[in-house]
C-alpha cells in the first residue's frame, strides 16, 4: 500500500501553516490563500478548533490557540524586554 499523506491532512496542515503566517484570517481569506472551496476549509476549521488547534475569536476570524510553551516564551521575552533599557545612556 503506498505511503500516501491523506488529503484531510495535507489541507489541515496547509490551514495551520496559514494561520502560522496570517493570523487571524477569515475563512474567505484562507480559502483564497490556499485555492481551496470556503466550505472545505470551514469544515477543517471546525475541526481544529474541536481538537483545540485554533480558535474563532470575534468577527468570524480565526486563530492559533496559544499554547503553554508559546506562553512561557511571551513572559521571558516580555521579562527580558523590561529588564532591558530602552535608553543606552540608562
């Protein structure tokens, strides 16, 4: 049997990697972004949000779900950047 990538996977990985570089996007943007029909990627999306992937915030549009790893990097960046002094002559 071939080792064939399963074309629902091809097109949830394509959304993520979507919203990896436009996030948030409307279904309209990503089905334009990846050529494919509104209603296949809406029935993706709802997919990933089901499995916690992303997440559809206010106005249609969806997003990435934040992961804790995600988070941790924001708060040592944040950290970081307040510890930092904006000025050279501080």
């Amino acid at each position: 049997m071939p080792d064939h990538d399963h074309p629902d996977r091809t097109q949830t990985r394509a959304i993520l990697e979507a919203l990896e570089d436009s996030s948030p996007a409307t279904i309209a943007q990503l089905a334009t972004a990846l050529d494919t029909h509104p209603v296949t990627v809406e029935r993706r999306c709802r997919g990933l949000q089901r499995d916690g992937d992303i997440r559809q915030c206010t106005g249609g549009v969806y997003t990435l779900v934040e992961t804790d790893g995600d988070r941790q990097a924001a708060l040592a960046d944040a950290s970081v950047d307040r510890h930092t002094p904006s000025n050279p002559a501080d």
